[in-house]
C-alpha cells in the first residue's frame, strides 16, 4: 500500500489538516474524508465543472488535483462562499433570477462565477460565457445563469 | 372546473423557490451526500463485448482481496417471471428489467453489468473488479436499426416474435412490435393531393446527459426492510421495481427519494438500486455506489436512434391532405422502447384527413433505451417539420402560414385516437406571426430562419399529498413529486393561492414511500399539473374543515360561510385563513387534509421555435445567432420555471440537432462515453434563449395549467435544419447535423 502523507491547506480560511493516499483526488478529500459534499462529482474527469473550487483564487476541478498537491494553498470551496447567515450577491441572484434547476451543477457555477467577478467585474456577455464553458449544466440552456451574473454586475 | 386566468394573488409571481438557499450552498443532500456508518462503496464491472455469452464467471480472486466485503453476479439475483408492470409512465416487463440491472447467461451491450463488488473504498472496490474473471463467448453482433430488422441479423432473444397489433410472428426477430395506426383513406389522400413530397430520415442515438450519475445507497442489514436512498424521479416506482427485481414484498422495501441532479426520463428505470441491496445484504454493511460516467454512458439511458420515412401530400392552396409515416425505433437490448409515442406524434401538430403510421421497436446491441424528456417525439418532428416545409416551398406558401392553415384544434381526431380538447397551437403560430424575433429581417450570407412546432401529451396519473395547519396558520405540505425543477414551489404556489396566504407560509417537503401517499414518477410534464391539482384539493378540504368549525365558533350555519379569496365571511364576523387557523388552533382537533388524485387526461402541449443561424461553408459549423421558444403553458404558475423549462429543453433539443451521437466503432462498441467526447452545449455554444409563454388554459385543471417540460425539446432539430436549408439551400436529413456532416452535405451540392 502506498504511504499516507499528511497535507496542512488553508480550507475556506481555516488551517486544515488531513491525511491521505498518494492517488486520493482533492474532490475525494473533501467529500470522502473532511465530509464537504458541496463539491458535485458529475464526471470525475475534469469535462463536467460540478466539482470546481478555488486553488489560490484561481477555478479548477478539484476531481483533477491530488489531495498531495494542496500543501500550503488556500482553497475556496462553495462552502466557503456565504458568511454566515448572509449569501453572497451572486447566491442572491442565482436564487432571484432562477438560474437553477436541478440544482447539481449549482455549486460550480456559483466558485467559478464569484472568481469571474473577483477578476473581471465587468465582463461582457461573450466573456461571461467563455469563462464559465467549462462548467456544464443540462437543465437550464445557460440563459438564466448568465442573467444572473449580469444581475450581480448591475447590483454592484 | 372553473377556467384559469383569472387574477391571481399567488399565481403568476416569482418567488424564490424554497429549497434554493440549500442548493446555492452546497448544503442540499443529493443521494451521494448522503453518510451511513459503516458506509461501503460499490462498484459495477460491465462487459467490454457488445454481444456475448458468459460461460463462466470466477470471482474468488476479487473476494480475497483485502478491503473486500462483498461480489455479486447474475447468479445472485432471483429468477424474474415475465410480467408487465405499470410504471406509471410507461410500463416495463419485470424479467427483462432484471435482466439489464446485471446479465444473466449473456451480454446484451457493452457495457452491461456483470458483477458487482463492495469495499472499503472505490479504489478497492476497482482493483477488485478488476480481479473477476469471466469466460466470455463473443457473439456477432448489431447496432443499426435496419440491419437488426434483417432476416440474417444476430439474434439478442431467441424467444422474442414480433407482435403485430397482438398476432405474433412464428419466428424468432430483433422486432419486438409492430404498430399500426390509420384514419381516413390514404389513397384517397394523396389522390387528392397535387403535391406529394417523401423523404428519409436518420437520427443518432443520444443520452439524456443529466450531470448527477446513478447513485444509490442501500441499507438492507438490521430490521429486514431495505431502506434505499436514491437518486430517482419517482420513488414508489423506486420501490416497486426494487421489490420486483428482488421478489420481496414492496412493502420491505422503503426509498427515500434525494435531491436529484437531473433526470429527463433517464433515472426513472432502477439499475443500482437492486445492487445495492444484495450487497448490502451479503456484506452486513450498507453499500454506495456512484456510477461513473463512462458507465452512465454506457449502461443508462440513451433514446433511442431512428430511421424515418415520411411522405405528405397538400393540395395547391396548401392543405394538407394525406400524410404516411414509416418509423423503425431502437428499443436497445430489451424490448420497450420509444415507439408508440413517436407513432402518437408524428402528425399531431395538423389536421391531416387521411393517415397512416407504422412504427418499429427493435432490439439491437446497445443499452435499453430510456425517455428522454417527450420520448419519440423529436425524432419524428425533424422528418415530418421538414416536409411540411419542403411542400410550403414547392408551393411557394409562407411556412408559418402553412402551419397556421393546417394547425390541430379542438375537436381534430389524431392518428390514434384521442380527440383533442380545447388547445394552444394556433395561439402559438400567431405569437410567432406577433413575435419581434419573426418580424426582424435576417440579413447576411449563409444565414437563415427556421420554424418547427412540437407537442407532447403530458400525462396525469397519480399524486398524493397531505397538508397540516401549523398553529401559527402556516401549512406543512407533504408531497411524493421528487423536485426536479422548482416543483416544490410551483405546487406550494397553488396550496397558497386556494387558502389565500404567501407562497411561503407554505413550507412544503419530498418525503419517502412510507410517509406519504402513492404518487407516480415526476416526469410527463405531470408535476405542477397532478401534484398541484392534489395541493388544490387539499387546500379545498381544508376550507371545508375550517369552515365547518367556524360556524360553531361563530355560532351559525355552515351554509352560512363563505369563503371568498381565502377569507372566511360569515353573517356577522370574518376571518383570513391564518386568523381562522390560529383560532381554531386553541381548542379542537388539528386541522389536516390529505388528497389524492389521478386525472385521466392529456394537458396537451405545443410549442413553436424559431431559429436563426448562420452556416459556416468552410467548416460545416452551425451558429445558432437567435432562438425564441413559444409555448402554450395553459397557466404559467412560476413563470421564471416555466421559461427554464423552455430554454432547457431548447438547448437540449439544439445538442440534439448539433452535436450529439453516440459513435459506434466497428466493434460496436461506443467510442465516445465521456462528456469530453459526448459534446453537449456548453455556455459558449448558444445565445440567450427568448421565450414567448402563451397561455390558453386547459380545462381539465382548475388554474388552466398544463405541462410544460417535454414540448421544448421537441421542435428544436428541426427548425434548426429548417433555418439551415434557408441558409444553404441544402437540407439535412440525419442528426446530428455535427460539422463535418454539413460540410460533406455542402460540398456535394456545390
């Protein structure tokens, strides 16, 4: 059996530490072992986005990063993105706007969009949807999601 | 019933929906959140062969594997007599659904499950899979509808006869059924006609593509009854295929129905369910197992491939008058597939007098196929909007005038059938004709406009609820329609406006088969429609009730209240619903309603789409530039959901036309089982979609509302190959219409 390793990250603002098998993905650790099923497993080969977090602000699949890999980052998961008793604009507007139905491939959306916005608060029609082809959702033909982050651009 | 669209307080708004704070963060408990102690996790191994026999299956190897608590195969399930049980919507013959959950002698696709192993964890579990050994006989194999319907072609069952209209053939076919339906004189028909147009279709096989897998986790250790936590869009029938796939008595088996990611006709059969509870029991631990998308790909779901013969005839001024379908339909591995409706459906947008339609369900090696959000129905509007444009341009007519002159109404006998009720497909064209997405020229080379309308039946059936009164004059409601799509809201609504309170002084829940009563999948567009009735009635009982025991309150005659908009009035005094309640609350018994209903009727619904797109000659890539979808809701009650439920299906039905295909290799094998290869559209794919809600309200429902969900898939291909052959002047006759197939097209007309 190969050797456990002990990872200590930074998990939604809170030291984290956890052990774990060489070929244990991120999305395994936080569901399997530290019990966050936010992050959807819809593929668990980095095609669907259900399972994205943030690695140093940045979206990836977190079914495509080894457990080992995140010594010393500091994740965002969809856990981590309403304080505490307050969702954040772009929950609000998710909810306001309708832009779920199934609800599977919400948290994704939600980790990848808060980055965009992070990053790019102005972006474009075009650029919202370049930025978030990564993350697939079969119920809702995308028009709703997007109006719901051009509804956090406009509230901001 | 009294007719919809009346004022409404509730009705009609577009409140958040009451599950919502949970799925935005991530909290709501979808059937692989869900943590058991001891908590196993499974894995199914499947077969690499299309079509094989096993001789032997050797799995002590996986059982001494450390980790390792449990392997099962075909040999551990329980022999399953051939019977036809009624799954509500549609129905399904228990032998042959037992075996597709794990093959018993052969292999009927790639991709079938041969065992099963529980383990501490996956990675265990698929080094032990890895381990069974399995002698397989390689058989010839098929994956082509034509092909399978040959003479000479492999044999899946020999112990399957075509039934044609209940008199079976004496030799053993691919062909499960042949159906036939007429009206009128066909030769008279098209005797009549001056035009006469007759084409051939083809569709692919594509998969429902819900972004949740299979997931099941099953209990079946301490008290005797299994207990089941799925991923399901109706858990009673959960139940009973579980209990029937078992042979134990229904009432062992008790499934708690998740949040579910999505389903479209896809998670309505169980596969892992049974799994899960034999190894459940043969481990003393409960067991999980997520399938893999590979596996969802290929052990689930698809809908089925076509190939279709239309032919109509129109007279000069664009009547049509005869109409004559040929239609051969993968079933997959086991009979049953998606036939009769692609029968039902083909010419039920028009009043065509004279008609007939053959349909063809056939057995071929490739997963049994599932519905798929109006199963059947797209494949034969693609071969039949088609035609019908092809004759408005032989006869140089408008197409949306020719649809308009020839639209179904009220009264018009389909093909099988069923008289329509009052309907809304010409309320439809005529907001298309209204429309400014119709009324904008499309300018631009390699650019052109496309229509196509659709329907689809839209089932009742059965729905159970109950509602109590908190004391603070709010009501729980208990329901068994798993919440696909903001249901719990839609139906809460119409809880809300009967009793006259707030959508959410109504706190509504999906419970599990033994807290509530039977209630049918969620799925025929049926759940804000039957659900809702059930909620309505409720809400009727419960103003009975109330009623009742404020004329003792109030010291007068029953007779005497009345309720008006949710108030009370009675000759002297009033009260609001929440007022009432909290009185009532002081003293007496609780106030609780149940209902149950099971409305024998279609909600008929139409859609009508438009599509622009723009043909790029070099590559063969489609742009969709606009899209509107129009459709008539009856009653739009979240009308946020119903234009959910319309963009959805239209960017389902746009993959359809676009994309998507099951790629069969020489082996016929799928070469493509992932979401990479699988391309379905992403966010970049398409354009916003505009949304036109007609609302003409259907009578057999007190608010007028009918489904919404299935319609929208259905016209997408084929007005996207109508807009196409506007842009090209080539028409597309096989989906996908995918990039190299339209560029092969347009260098072989230029």
């Amino acid at each position: 059996m190969a050797k456990t390793v002990l990872v200590t990250t930074t998990i939604n603002g809170e030291s984290t530490e956890f052990l774990c098998k060489p070929r244990e993905s991120l999305l395994e650790i936080l569901r399997d072992t530290l019990g966050m099923t936010g992050s959807k497993e819809g593929c668990n080969n980095g095609n669907c986005g259900a399972c994205t977090v943030l690695i140093d602000g940045l979206p990836v699949d977190s079914c495509l990063v080894l457990g080992v890999e995140v010594e010393g980052v500091e994740i965002t998961t969809i856990e981590g993105i309403a304080d505490v008793g307050q969702l954040d604009p772009v929950q609000d507007c998710f909810l306001d706007g309708a832009a779920l139905q199934c609800g599977i491939c919400t948290p994704g959306f939600i980790v990848t969009a808060r980055a965009l916005l992070d990053k790019k608060p102005d972006a474009d029609e075009q650029t919202i949807r370049f930025d978030l082809s990564g993350n697939l959702c079969r119920c809702t033909g995308y028009d709703k999601i997007v109006r719901a982050i051009q509804a956090v651009q406009e509230s901001n | 019933m009294s007719s919809g669209n009346g004022n409404y307080r509730v009705l009609g708004t577009r409140p958040r929906r009451h599950d919502g704070a949970e799925k935005v963060t991530g909290s709501a408990i979808y059937a692989n959140d869900v943590q058991l102690p001891g908590l196993l996790t499974g894995f199914v191994l499947r077969s690499p062969h299309p079509h094989a026999r096993i001789r032997s299956i050797d799995t002590s190897e996986a059982e001494a594997t450390e980790g390792v608590f449990a392997v099962i195969s075909g040999k551990d399930f329980p022999e399953v007599a051939d019977k036809v049980a009624d799954l509500g919507e549609g129905s399904v013959n228990l032998s042959y659904l037992s075996g597709n959950v794990m093959a018993k002698g052969k292999v009927l696709y790639k991709g079938h499950a041969v065992a099963a192993v529980a383990a501490v964890n996956i990675h265990v579990a698929e080094e032990a899979a890895s381990k069974i050994k399995i002698d397989y006989e390689v058989l010839p194999s098929v994956t082509w509808v034509l092909d399978a319907m040959a003479d000479d072609a492999p044999l899946l069952h020999e112990n399957l006869f075509t039934d044609h209209m209940g008199e079976k053939d004496e030799k053993p076919s691919n062909t499960a059924v042949h159906m036939h339906f007429e009206k009128g004189n066909i030769e008279e028909g098209f005797a009549a006609a001056d035009v006469i147009v007759e084409r051939e279709f083809k569709t692919a096989t594509v998969h429902q593509g819900y972004i949740e897998p299979h997931v099941s986790v099953a209990d079946w250790t301490t008290s005797g009854r299994l207990k089941i936590w799925t991923a399901t869009q109706g858990a009673f029938t959960a139940r009973q295929q579980t209990a029937e796939v078992l042979q134990i008595p229904i009432s062992d088996v008790v499934v708690t129905p998740c949040e579910i990611g999505g389903g479209f006709g896809g998670k309505i059969a169980v596969y892992l369910e049974p799994v899960t509870a034999l190894l459940s029991k043969k481990s003393g631990r409960p067991v999980r197992i997520s399938m893999t998308r590979a596996g969802v790909f290929e052990g689930t779901g698809p809908t089925p491939g076509s190939f279709m013969r239309v032919k109509i005839g129109a007279t000069s001024d664009g009547k049509l008058v005869a109409g004559e379908a040929w239609l051969a339909y993968d079933a997959g591995a086991y009979p049953g597939g998606m036939i009769g409706p692609g029968c039902m459906c083909v010419f039920s947008c028009y009043d065509i007098e004279h008609a007939v339609v053959d349909g063809y369900d056939v057995c071929m090696n490739k997963p049994h196929t599932q519905a798929y959000r109006a199963p059947g129905a797209t494949q034969v509007a693609f071969a039949c909007e088609q035609v019908v444009d092809e004759i408005a341009e032989q006869l140089g007519i408008c197409k949306l005038e020719i649809r308009q002159l020839n639209a179904a109404k009220e009264g018009m006998r389909r093909v099988d059938g069923p008289v329509y009720p009052r309907i809304g497909l010409v309320e439809c064209l005529d907001a298309v004709a209204q429309s400014d997405h119709w009324k904008s020229p499309l300018e631009g080379e390699n650019r052109g406009r496309g229509i196509a309308a659709g329907f689809w039946f839209g089932c009742g059936l059965k729905s159970s609820v109950s509602a109590s009164v908190n004391h603070d004059g709010t009501v729980n409601l208990t329901e068994g329609s798993p919440d696909i799509g903001g249901t719990r809201t839609s139906i809460a609504m119409q809880l809300a406006e009967v009793l006259g309170i707030d959508t959410f002084d109504v706190i509504p829940q999906v419970v599990d088969t033994d807290s509530v009563g039977y209630t049918d999948v969620t799925g025929g567009s049926r759940v804000t429609f039957a659900t809702g009735l059930a909620a309505y009635e409720a809400g009727l009982d419960l103003q009975r009730q109330m009623a009742g025991r404020a004329a003792d309150l109030w010291e007068c005659s029953a007779d005497d209240i009345s309720v008006v908009e949710g108030e009370f009035k009675g000759p002297d005094k009033s009260a609001s619903f929440k007022e009432l309640a909290q009185e009532l609350f002081k003293d007496g018994e609780p106030l609780v309603a149940r209902a149950s209903v099971a409305p024998d009727c279609s909600t008929n619904g139409f859609a009508v789409h438009i599509a622009d797109v723009e043909v790029d000659p070099e590559t063969g890539k489609v742009t969709i530039l606009r899209y509107t979808a129009i459709q008539d809701a009856g009653k739009a009650i979240h009308p946020s959901y119903v234009e959910g439920q319309m963009q959805g299906g239209a960017v389902q039905g746009i993959g359809w036309a676009l994309n998507e295909e099951y790629f069969f290799n020489d082996n016929d094998t799928m070469d493509n089982a992932s979401f990479l290869d699988y391309r379905m559209p992403t966010m970049l794919d398409v354009p916003m979609i505009d949304t036109i809600i007609v609302e003409v309200a259907n009578p057999d429902h007190p608010y007028g509302v009918r489904g919404v969900g299935e319609p929208p898939i259905v016209p997408p291909p084929a007005a996207i190959a109508n807009a196409i052959s506007e842009a090209t002047t080539t028409r597309f006759f096989e989906l996908p219409m995918s990039p190299p197939k339209v560029w092969k097209g347009l260098s072989e007309t230029s």
